[in-house]
C-alpha cells in the first residue's frame, strides 16, 4: 500500500500513553498536521464514534472543535483524525478516550 504520509502531532488529548485517557467535561482539541514535503493537505476529517464533527482544508484552530464529554455515555470512545493528500492517499489515527463523567 502507499506509504503514509502525514503526521498528526496530538496537543490535546496529549500524546497516547499506556493509559487510555479519562476525559470529563469538555474537551478541546488542539492538534497540528503535517505532510511530506512536496505533498499538500486535501482534507482534515475529525470524527466521534464514525461521526463527523469537522471537514475542512485545514487542521482546526486549536480549541475550535470542543467534544462535550457530558453528552457521551460513560465508557472507550473512538476520535479519529483523518489527513488526506493531494494524492488523495489518507492516514487515519485513532484515539481512545474514556468517558468519565
């Protein structure tokens, strides 16, 4: 398969440890996407549980995009960030967040 090509660097959540991170409240994420050179971003794609919470262009301004944990059932969720290039060649990473509220 293609080699993948974008980089997510996660602010927050922080960095995956061993532990699955507990999340109460609200949760805002901040994360920077970077791509190899010569290569361009497509798309950003931010999803909770398989729905959609941001599509652009662009990586969202740190804090633009809020999950309210309060409204999620106590338990693992799964946030996926997704980067695609102008090859249109997509690099997905998943996070877990536990629920805690």
């Amino acid at each position: 398969g293609e080699q993948a090509t974008a980089r997510i660097i996660f602010r927050q959540p922080p960095p995956p440890g061993s532990e699955l991170m507990k999340v109460t409240g609200e949760l805002a994420l901040d994360f920077v996407v970077e791509v190899m050179e010569g290569l361009k971003v497509q798309s950003v794609v931010v999803e909770l549980d398989g729905e959609v919470l941001y599509e652009e262009e662009t990586a969202p301004e740190a804090g633009t995009v809020v999950i309210d944990t309060t409204t999620l059932d106590n338990g693992v969720h799964e946030l996926t960030v997704k980067v695609i290039d102008n090859r249109g060649v997509a690099t997905t990473y998943p996070r877990f967040l536990q629920a805690a509220n």
